[in-house]
C-alpha cells in the first residue's frame, strides 16, 4: 500500500476495532468493520458517500455494478436498494466509512456554483454515481478520519470537512446530474422527487398511477424511468423499504412478526412472511433469533 493508503487503514481501524458499525463523534459519520466475506445480501443504502479504505464492496443494483474501494467511492443522493459482495476476512478486515449526503447543504453550494456557471445544459438526473478517489477526495479522506479522533475538534472542524466534500462531489463531470435531480430538473429529476412521497406513505399505501400522474407521465413512461434511476419497478423499490424497515424492527427481541408486518404496512402476517423470505432468504422469525444472538450476516455489510 501508498502511503495514504496506510495512513488512513491506520486511522480507521482505530475508530472501528472491532467488527460492526461503529458511531462517531460527527453524527453524520459512521465506520463498519468486517472480517467475514458476504455475497448478495440486500442493504437499502441511505443517502451517503461511501469510502472503502481497505477490503471491498461491489454493489448490485439492477444490471448496474459498482466497485467501492481504496480507489473507488460510491454516492447515492436518495435512498437506493443495492445487493452486496464484500471482500473481507480477520487478517484483512473491511473498513468502510459512510458520510450523509445532505441535500440542503448540496443546493446551498448549487447557488454558489451557477452564480459562476450560467451553463443552459440540462443533464438528465442521476441519484447514484461511483467515482476515482483523486487526490483532492483522499486528502479531504485523511483528515476527515484525523478529526474524528477528537470530539472538540469534530465539533470544530467537521462541519467544513463535510460542506467541502460536497463541494468536492459537485464539481465533478456527474454533479450537475446529481443537482438535478436533487432540484426536480427534467422529467427524471420529477421521477426522482415522487421517491420521497413514496417512501413517506410507504406505511399507508398509496398508487403508483396517481404518484405518476402527479409527475406528469403515463404509468409505463414512469416505470421506465424509475427503473432507470433505481434499478428496480416503484413497487419494489417499496416493497425493500418496507421490507428492510421490517428487518430494524425485529431487532427488538419482544415484538411479534404480526406487530412488524403490521407497523410497516402489512395488511396479513402470511404475505409478509412469503415476502420476507423471498427477498432476505430466510424467515422473519430466524432473522430475529440471529439478530438477537448478533449472528446476521446483513449486519456485516
């Protein structure tokens, strides 16, 4: 490994020493350590930028791959259902760092950028892109891991570090993609913004053909270019929200599958089973008796 390679392994593996998710002093900062390899276990990925430091992610979403390493960072600017490989093992653990991607603090920096770039090209949205870690990227890496080390200046000095990564993301070739579906621009960047309405009434229930109304489109032009943004049909794009909601719920060791299946939008515990089990590969029920002896290999990604 470089030297920035082992300066900033050096720096996450003493923020993360042992295996799971790690908090920070910054909220919004988060480190996972792994020693075991998974293959294609679902995650629904918040908003964030991923940086791998040492071992490996590849995302599935859809046709679509992408590699998260030491060379490679992975954003997604809204919710995303991804499936995931990792290279890790005890000699050579993973270690990941996920940052929140922050929409208001990406439109604030938006209004500083057009007020230099009076740019009349409209690309079509995007809410998921991977990229080179460039030098800039790694230097903003290494002492954003620095900072993390100490609570006063995390308080200090982290919010800069992350206001500049998202500088830092914008300006690349993709960033005026991002902004725009960040800002509704263009008939994907509408498509992008009846997410967040989806996922809001997620619980409740609520059709496809009205949200797809609303965003000016026919259901089967809707359905295309959802797909085309999140890898998957809006139904299921609900159906793993919910799902994965479930999944947060069962690890509390007290609550009955019914109350999940019930509080996430379920109207009958039978067809939440079936789809449990078809979508994470094994029953709600053994799902929560791992969970509870900390043996779930989806808390490994």
């Amino acid at each position: 490994m470089d030297d920035w390679s082992d300066q900033v392994t050096e720096l996450a593996d003493g923020l993360a020493p042992s295996v799971g998710h790690h908090a920070t002093f910054a909220p919004s900062v988060g480190i996972f350590r792994g020693e075991t390899a998974v293959r294609n276990v679902p995650k629904f990925m918040h908003p964030g930028i991923l940086f791998v430091v040492q071992g490996m992610e590849r995302l599935f979403c859809d046709v679509n791959v992408y590699n998260a390493d030491k060379d490679h960072f992975l954003l997604t600017s809204a919710p995303v259902a991804f499936r995931i490989d990792t290279d890790a093992a005890a000699a050579i653990p993973l270690l990941a760092i996920h940052v929140a991607f922050d929409p208001a603090t990406a439109m604030d920096i938006a209004r500083e950028i057009t007020r230099q770039d009076r740019s009349t090209t409209r690309p079509a949205a995007i809410c998921r892109t991977c990229g080179p870690m460039d030098k800039p990227l790694r230097d903003l890496l290494g002492r954003l891991l620095k900072t993390l080390r100490d609570p006063v200046s995390c308080r200090v000095l982290m919010p800069g570090l992350i206001r500049e990564l998202h500088f830092l993301l914008l300006q690349r070739d993709d960033g005026p993609a991002v902004l725009a579906g960040l800002q509704g621009q263009g008939t994907r960047g509408k498509v992008l913004q009846t997410a967040v309405e989806l996922l809001n009434r997620r619980r409740t229930g609520i059709s496809i053909d009205t949200v797809a109304a609303a965003a000016g489109l026919g259901p089967s032009s809707y359905h295309s270019h959802f797909r085309a943004l999140f890898g998957s049909t809006p139904l299921d794009y609900l159906k793993a929200a919910r799902l994965h909601e479930a999944r947060s719920l069962l690890k509390s060791p007290d609550i009955g599958i019914a109350a999940v299946a019930q509080a996430v939008g379920y109207k009958g515990t039978s067809q939440f089973s079936r789809e449990f089990h078809r979508y994470f590969g094994r029953t709600a029920r053994d799902e929560q008796k791992l969970l509870k002896a900390s043996e779930s290999n989806m808390d490994l990604i």
